[in-house]
C-alpha cells in the first residue's frame, strides 16, 4: 500500500533505531500542521520512549503526508512520507529548493560495533535512571581533595568518582556483575572510567579502586586516561570492571542518561557544574538493583561528597 501511495521520488520516514526494537514508541508531537509542504530541517515529529525523546527533522522538502492513525509505533516502523519531487516551489514569488542532499562520507558500522550495540541494548532493557543533585565548586572541591598536601589537583569528577569507589563496596547490589545467569557482588571496586577519544570512547579500569587512597586514585587515573589518550591501552586494561563512571562535566550538558556496561549492574553519570550545582545520575539494572536501593546510594555519595568540601 505504501509503495503504490509513494511517488517516485518519495522519502519514507521511520522511526529512529534509538529505541528498543520490541518497545512500543510514542508519537508525542506531530510538529507538522496537518499534510502539507514542510521546509527541509523542519520539525515534523518527536517520539519519546522509556528512557530517550527524539525530534526528527524533515531531510527534504516536499509534500508531507503521515502513515497510519495511531500513534504508537515500533523502532524502524514507516510513519510518514515526503513527495520531493527534483525541485518544489516553496511559494509564489519564491525561489525553488533542491531537494536533494549531496551524499557525504560514508561511515562502516564495524562487526565489533554492531556487537556491542546489540549487546548494550539488550543489557540496558532492565535499567532505569535516578539522580540528586550536589552542591559544591571547584575551588571547595580542590581544597577537599587536597588536604594530604600531595602534589597534585582533582578535577570534580575525579573527586566524585574517588568517592564512589569508597562508598559503593557498602551498596552490594550496586557493585556487582552478572556473570552467566546469576550477579556476583563485590567487596572490592574495580572502577571503570570513561574516556572520550573524539569519534570513539574506551573504558579502562582501575583495578582495587577502592584500596586506594586519593593521591594513589589520581596517579592511577590520570595515568590511564594518559596511555587510552595516546591508543597505548592493552586490553586487559580495560576488563573486569565492577562499576563505570561516564563524565560529561565539561561538556556543558545538564543532565543524561548514562549507559550501563555490559555485564555490570550500575553506570554513574557526571553532568556539567551550573551556578555551583550539578547533578549526578545512577543507571542501573533494576533486576538486581531496587530504586531504594539506588536512592540510598545517591544520597550517600552527595553527602560524602558536599561534607568533605564543606569541612575545608
């Protein structure tokens, strides 16, 4: 029925793959004023899912004509058509839109990366998200972190993932790994952390994180971050992580959903510092892990976190 609906030149518009493939996908904003011509770029749709919310942007433009009456769909399902014919008139005394884009670069998708695609999406259908927020600054944070008089400078997140090594061992759920078809918990933190390397990201781990002091912690990470800067990791470096922290502080993002590593019960996400407050969220597995749980946790580093600022 579509295709004999579609011209020759029709754009099918599907519902983006950022969603479970078996979930049920709400259209919440039909951005379109009913059929008609839409502007290339131009909001037509925004779909919204347990855990993401994503526009989709008309790529041409054309005649505009929605699929199906209801509003609920399945990732990839057809939703809406576009009629670009080569060149439209956006009106009289107007002048006509090329509605073809050139082709750019094109970019492989990697068997590794389709693996691991697969598996995180499979691993993250169970999670769920909790956040607090904290109240501190750089310059209380640097004091805090600095009280040993060591020769050296925690940067926030640094601060925030030290304490989360130091307070996790006591949230056993929270510490734990699934291995085969049961969890295994841990008394020690094996801290995974990471690291943006522009068009791709890799997870070292810090082995006995939690064995630590803060000097030793810096120096470990640093060091790290260091050797996955300069593509010196080895993979052992990055296996056997208990819990992974994800940091966007200097981004300027306020807030995201962290993605939880496969095989581990709980990713901790660090957004950006607005007006000396900035929010810290926990994904988690919730087949292990219970929302008290994690609400306890949460609770736990802010108030760790904010009395060892306020105390220097």
């Amino acid at each position: 029925m579509l295709d004999q609906e579609c011209g020759e030149r029709c754009i099918r518009l599907a519902v983006p793959d950022a969603f479970p493939c078996d979930a049920e996908i709400l259209l919440s904003h039909w951005g379109a004023s009913g059929d008609g011509f839409v502007e290339q770029r131009a909001l037509v749709a925004t779909f919204e899912g347990v855990k993401a919310s994503v526009d989709v942007l008309a790529p041409s433009s054309g005649m505009l004509r929605r699929i199906g009456k209801s509003d609920l769909y399945r990732s990839g399902e057809i939703f809406a058509v576009i009629d670009a014919p080569e060149q439209l008139g956006t009106g009289p005394g107007q002048e006509l839109v090329n509605s073809h884009l050139p082709p750019g670069d094109e970019i492989p998708i990697s068997q590794y990366g389709k693996r691991l695609a697969s598996a995180l999406a499979k691993h993250n259908s169970a999670a769920a998200v909790s956040r607090v927020r904290m109240q501190f600054s750089e310059p209380l944070v640097s004091a805090a972190a600095n009280s040993r008089k060591s020769d050296f400078v925690l940067s926030v997140p640094e601060y925030i993932a030290w304490h989360v090594t130091q307070i996790a061992p006591a949230f056993a759920t929270i510490n734990s790994k699934l291995t085969a078809d049961r969890w295994t918990t841990f008394e020690q933190v094996n801290l995974g952390y990471v690291v943006d390397l522009g068009n791709s990201m890799m997870v070292p781990v810090i082995l006995g994180a939690s064995k630590m002091a803060i000097d030793e912690f810096f120096l470990a990470m640093r060091q790290l971050v260091l050797d996955a800067a300069r593509c010196e990791l080895i993979p052992r470096q990055c296996y056997n992580g208990t819990i992974t922290v994800s940091n966007l502080y200097s981004t300027g993002v306020r807030s995201f959903d962290p993605i939880l590593n496969v095989g581990q019960s709980a990713t901790i996400g660090i957004a950006a510092a607005i007006g000396g407050e900035l929010e810290v969220s926990l994904a988690y597995d919730h087949r292990v892990v219970a929302g008290r749980t994690a609400a306890d946790f949460l609770n736990a580093l802010r108030q760790q976190c904010e009395m060892k600022c306020d105390s220097h």
